[in-house]
C-alpha cells in the first residue's frame, strides 16, 4: 500500500505538478472518508501518510468513559490505561490500528475518491494556467474532431473550437498545427472548458496587435472593426502621431504586414482604411472603389442610404451584399444602397413653368405661347398683340398677354 501511495504522490507531483502536501492531504481524507462509510462507520479516525516513503498510520480516537456503551467510539477508564497512563474520564485516546483493517471495500473507495480528487486538481491547475491567456494567441495540435467541434491539444491541456468559431472552408488533419485565440474559460459541470477560435474578430485585432508594432504600442489605434470569417475584414484606424500614417503602418512596406496576416487568416481579404469621426467621410473611404453620388442620413434610425451609379452598384454591395454588410457594422448605422438614377428636366415643362411664375399667365396660356416658340421672357421682345393674332389667339387674349408682358 506504501509504495503504491508514494508512486501516486511521485507521479502527481513530476508529470501533473501537484504538490505532495496537497496530494497527501487528499489521499488522507479520501480513506477516512471511504473507511467511514464501511466496517468502520461511526468511528472517528485519524490517518497519517509518510511524505518520503508513503508509509500510512492510521488510529482510532477514543473518548474515555466510566461506562463504555459503544466500543467504536468509547473505551472504559481502565482499559485507557494501557494507551495512555493516567487516563482519566473525558480524555481522548489514539488508539493505533492496522491500516488493512480499514477494509478492502473502503480502499477501493478510497481510490476512486482519490481519482476525483485529482481530477479536480488538474481542472484547478487547468484554468490557473490560462486564466491569464484569455485574449492571447495560443499554438496547438489537432487531435480529432467530434460532431462539428475540433478538439485541440495545447500541450498542458486540451481546447475545443466549436463550429461556430471555425472559418468557413478551413479544414485541419489531426496532427496539424494551427493558431487560434484563447476566446475564453468556460466553468462546466465537467470542469473548466477551454474555448478557442479563430472566426472571432478577436482573432484578427490580435494579429495586428502582434505583427503591426505601432498598435502593440499605442501610436496606431483601430477605431472600428468589422470581419465575415473566410471572406473580407475592414478596419479603420487613427493614429496619435501625425508623422505616422496608420494605414502604411498596417500595410507595412510593400505590404509585409498584412500579407503576413492574410497568409495566416488563408486568403481573406483586409481591407484598412482611415477613420473619420464624421459618418459621410467614413462611409465614402468604406465603399471605396465605389463612389457614393448621393447619401442621405437619418440621424435619428441611425440609417443612411446611399445611391451610387449603375456600375458601382455591384462593388458597393459586394459578393452576397458582403461588402454592404461590413460597412454597415463598421459604421454601426443600418446601410441601404440604391442606384443613382439622373432625372433629365423636361425643358418645355420649365420654360412654361418660367412663364407662369413671370407674368402670371394661366397655365394653358402659357402653354400655348411656348408650343409656339415663345419659351422665355426674352423671346417676348419685339412681340405684338398682332403677332399673337397671326399664332391662333384671339384678340382679347392677345391684348391681354401683352399687357401682362409689359405690365400695362
């Protein structure tokens, strides 16, 4: 038994790195729990284990009686004496017993405690050492995939990343590496579950943490983010260093940088961008390539619609309205886009609307004078209520045309 405990307690302490005191501790209450619970019930005992050779003792705790009605836990005054001289009544004794006869029954369940015990050792030590990473990029080993999760192995521990934190179309062998972020520590009735992911935008900000140095330190930061794992992320940034363009930062020189992080996010496009406090200027630098030709506001919705040429239409929106979506969310206004339509005025409406509006004419009378050539009060010069007679009106009606003209 000794040296099974102390093989226990060598093995925790190396491979799992659990201290033997605590291990100890464990073991300990676990067989007096278990011996309680068999031949032993009823009694209070109490266990010691030798940390250097695993050696157990074990006594039974007596209180001393006059009268002695229950021999587990009670010992007559007299026979107190033999354990301890001068014994007297309300003392209590240690009586030290044969470990074996604690019972193979309360050994076996004893070990299956120590079993659980460790179990929860190692979730503690689990969530110790990654509390701390949550938010960090963390390197692992696919080990296999279950149902739709990946199960990764992280070296001290093993991550799952759930299908909804997958990229689309990204498919991992076992024994492939791969990056993810360490999303956060879930505490389940199974212990602490370590979620990771890498369709997160999380993912994709800590990249750019790790390979764009002005980020990491402060002078470039990203002002708004938006991202459709496999496909495109846009980014807008500022920096608080005028001699430091934020947008060549993250691109770095011919475009290290972010190729670096494409290659890692497997082609995904980035799109970076300035960011601009005012939602137009914003918008415009967002839809790029495409060229808004109208965009109206409604501050109130937090909506905003845009209109752009028949040719922009389809960059604006984007593959399955992508692109629209990502600048609806880096912007965090609702985006309608519509095409720019021209509206071609009708001259011959306004030149007899300009007629009307001039010199008052009735509308059919004005419509008349323009269907005739007269389109502008400048067309009236030379004029006379002879002229219009000549045009089809009637005396009356020519008189009165002239003296509106000439205000007679």
């Amino acid at each position: 038994m000794s040296s099974e405990i102390l093989t226990v307690l060598e093995y925790m302490e190396k491979e799992k790195g659990i201290p033997r005191a605590d291990m100890i501790s464990a073991v300990v209450n676990a067989i007096k729990t278990a011996a309680l619970k068999g031949v032993n019930s009823g009694q209070e005992l109490k266990i010691e284990i030798n940390p250097k050779n695993g050696q157990m003792k074990a006594w039974s705790l007596l209180k001393v009686v006059d009268s002695s009605s229950d021999p587990k836990t009670q010992i007559h005054v007299e026979k107190a004496q033999v354990f301890k001289p001068g014994a007297v009544v309300g003392d209590v004794i240690e009586k030290e017993i044969d470990p074996s006869y604690l019972g193979r029954i309360a050994a076996q369940t004893a070990r299956q405690a120590i079993m659980q015990k460790l179990r929860q050792f190692e979730k503690e030590r689990i969530y110790d050492d990654f509390k701390d990473s949550v938010g960090d990029i963390v390197s692992g080993t696919v080990r296999r995939r279950e149902r739709n999760d990946l199960f990764i192995d992280l070296g001290k521990a093993e991550a799952v990343m759930p299908g909804k934190e997958q990229v689309p179309g990204e498919e991992y062998a076992p024994g492939e590496r791969i990056r993810c972020i360490l999303l956060e520590i879930e505490n389940s009735s199974r212990g602490p579950e370590i979620i990771l992911s890498r369709a997160s935008s999380k993912f994709v900000r800590r990249l750019f943490e790790l390979e764009v140095t002005e980020i990491a330190d402060g002078t470039v930061k990203i002002e708004a983010f938006a991202r459709e794992p496999g496909y495109r992320t846009k980014i807008a940034v500022t920096s608080t260093d005028p001699k430091v363009d934020p947008v060549g930062a993250c691109v770095g020189a011919r475009g290290a940088r972010v190729k670096s992080i494409v290659r890692e996010l497997g082609g995904e496009k980035i799109d970076i961008i300035p960011y601009h406090a005012d939602t137009k200027e914003m918008l415009i630098e967002a839809l790029k390539p495409a060229v808004p030709r109208e965009i109206i506001l409604d501050e109130k919705n937090k909506r905003v619609l845009v209109r752009v040429v028949n040719d922009d239409l389809a960059v604006a929106i984007g593959r399955k309205g992508q692109n629209a979506r990502l600048t609806s969310r880096l912007l965090g206004w609702r985006l309608d886009i519509e095409e720019f339509r021209v509206t071609v005025a009708d001259p011959r409406a306004q030149a007899i609307s300009l007629l009307v509006t001039t010199y008052a004419f009735e509308p059919a009378i004005a419509e008349r004078l323009v269907a005739n050539g007269i389109n502008s009060p400048a067309a009236f010069e030379g004029v006379e209520a002879t002229d219009l007679a000549d045009l089809g009106f009637t005396a009356e009606e020519a008189q009165g045309v002239i003296a509106k003209v000439t205000g007679s």
